[in-house]
C-alpha cells in the first residue's frame, strides 16, 4: 500500500493591502441608484394612472415611451429596460461619463401565469 506525503507546513497566501476607497466611491454611487429607485417605486405605487400607463406601454412594446415616461420623474441614473408579459426589469447604472461601478435590477411583476394542471 501506497501513502502520499504531505508537507507539514503550507504555504501562507499574501493578500495585497486593503484599500477602501474604490468601495466606498462604489457604494455612495450606489446610494444614488437607490434614490433614483425610490422615485419610480414611490409614483409607480403611488399613481395608478402612471402605473397603467407604464403596464400599457410596456405591453405594446413601445420601450421609448416607457424609457421617456421614467426619465419624466427627474432621475439621473441611466435605465436599461426589460419587460415580458409577466413584468417588468429597470437596470439602473450610473450616467454616461460617470464612475461605472455598480449597478441595481428592480423587478417587477404584473402577471402570474397559473402552471398547468
């Protein structure tokens, strides 16, 4: 029978030094995507003829409409649009020309196909 040595001693990894300041660049960034996020939650739970016009649009497919209606609400994050016929993705990302560091996905549904029986 046959048994592998193995060194009594491994070796330690070296980690370079911690250096906070691109992290917390990214999350005070990030803190304004989460504004930017709470305006369009708030109207969108708030206006129920904003949310229909929203639903009715996305729907139709008419992105550019439902890209103006949410850039109407004042934000000043770049929002990438998803949307199928059970809700909605907004991918908000800082800017043109800013720090692109971070990002957040909001999702949102409208429907729920039942599964088959």
């Amino acid at each position: 029978m046959f048994y592998a040595s193995f060194p009594l001693s491994y070796p330690i990894r070296q980690y370079p030094p911690v250096n906070p300041t691109l992290f917390t660049q990214s999350a005070t960034t990030a803190q304004t995507l989460m504004n930017d996020a709470s305006v369009i939650l708030k109207k969108l739970a708030s206006s129920k003829s904003f949310a229909i016009s929203v639903m009715s649009a996305a729907q139709e497919g008419k992105t550019k409409e439902v890209q103006r209606m949410i850039q109407s609400l004042g934000i000043k994050s770049k929002v990438d649009l998803y949307f199928n016929p059970d809700g909605i993705r907004f991918t908000l990302s800082p800017p043109a020309g800013s720090f692109s560091c971070c990002q957040l996905v909001i999702g949102l549904r409208w429907n729920i196909f039942p599964l088959p029986s």
